[in-house]
C-alpha cells in the first residue's frame, strides 16, 4: 500500500514494518512486548484496512471495545493518508463497479451500488482488500517465478521450493548449503518487482518449518 501512496507518512512510518505502527498506536509506554506489538500491530493493519469495526477488532485483539475504538481512532490520526487511500479506492470503484491490482487483475464490485446494507459492506471490504492482498499475492507469484528459474544454479542446484503458505515459500537444502540458499533466495526475492518501497524478506532456516519461523 505505501508503494501507491505519495505521502510521507506512508513512505515514512508503514513500509518500516509492524514494531513502527504499533510504536505510533499504544505509545512508547504500553509495555508491551515487542513479539506482542508486532501481533497486535498485524492484526490492526489487516483490520482497519478490511473494514473491520471496533467491535470485531476487540475480540481479536483482546481488549475492550472502546479500547479498539481508541486504537482505531489513534491509528487513522497517526496515518492519515491510509484514510485517504481507502476512500480514493471506494470512489474509483464506486465509479467504475471494478477494482484492480497494481499489475491489472481486475475483479467486479457490482455489489457495491447495492440497497441492502451488509452486502454492500462486503463488497466495500472486497474493494479494498483486493488492491492490498491481491497486489501481495502477484508479487509473490512473480518471485516464485524468478525464484524457481534460479534453482538450477542456485547453491549447487540442490534447493527445492516445496511448498507455499499464503505469503510463505518453503524451501528444502542440504545443511551445508543452507544458508547460502537463504542469501540468494532473500536477493532474488527482494528484487522481484521494484517499487518505490522497497521489498523486505525474512528468512529463517531450521530442520522443520516450525524451527524456520522461531
């Protein structure tokens, strides 16, 4: 998202990562861990983004709703331009009945004009999710692309891409070339669509997928 906003709060604050939203939403002082922020700062990125309401946000973070709406309220003052982009979306669609990907996939929102209440609220969150999640999904595909065209002479051609896991790719490489592998793979993956922010990959290796992401 701050790669199609031209605001500094964007380019500034959101392509710094979860730690710097949730900093600028609970304060210095919340006492909160960092694992903590970054859980919670996740959560309130995808929500607000998606259209969820105080109500829903509370649960999900575990607070009290009037809590969620301060955390909501804080975070559209702290990210103005995050506001804006969400309504620029809903106009432009509104307008035309479709909403696209940075790269031109397109999908039809003709629910958006509609009378009843709750349908129209869900395709106003579909306007605004697909731009966000669908534009993460391409750039995925485009890495895994150039990612599966460089295995062959990648750390001795022994890395497999085995498995993909929403924004997740998992690899397979023997021990002694592994991190080698995870140099490049990180690399190859940084570079796959150049934006004005630039792409971050995190990268763990471990004997399973569960010691990879600790």
């Amino acid at each position: 998202m701050a790669a199609w906003r031209s605001a500094p709060i964007s380019i500034g604050w959101l392509c710094r990562g979860s730690c710097r939203t949730a900093l600028k939403v609970f304060g210095t002082a919340s006492g909160l861990s960092e694992h903590e922020l970054r859980r919670r700062a996740k959560i309130i990125n995808y929500a607000l983004l998606y259209g969820k309401t105080a109500f829903t946000l509370a649960k999900d973070i575990g607070v009290t709703q009037q809590a969620a709406q301060d955390f909501i309220n804080a975070y559209f003052a702290g990210f103005p331009s995050v506001r804006r982009f969400i309504d620029d979306l809903l106009a432009i669609a509104r307008e035309t009945g479709v909403v696209k990907t940075m790269f031109g996939r397109r999908r039809l929102v003709p629910e958006l004009t509609s009378r009843n209440g709750q349908i129209r609220g869900a395709a106003e969150r579909v306007a605004v999710n697909l731009p966000i999640q669908g534009s993460a999904a391409d750039i995925l595909k485009r890495a895994m692309i150039d990612v599966h065209a460089a295995l062959p002479s990648l750390a001795g051609g022994r890395t497999r891409m085995i498995l993909t896991v929403h924004d997740e790719l998992l690899f397979e490489a023997p021990k002694e070339t592994a991190e080698e592998a995870a140099a490049a793979l990180r690399e190859i993956m940084e570079r796959a669509v150049p934006l004005r922010v630039p792409l971050t990959v995190d990268v763990g290796i471990g004997e399973n997928w569960k010691e990879a992401k600790s």
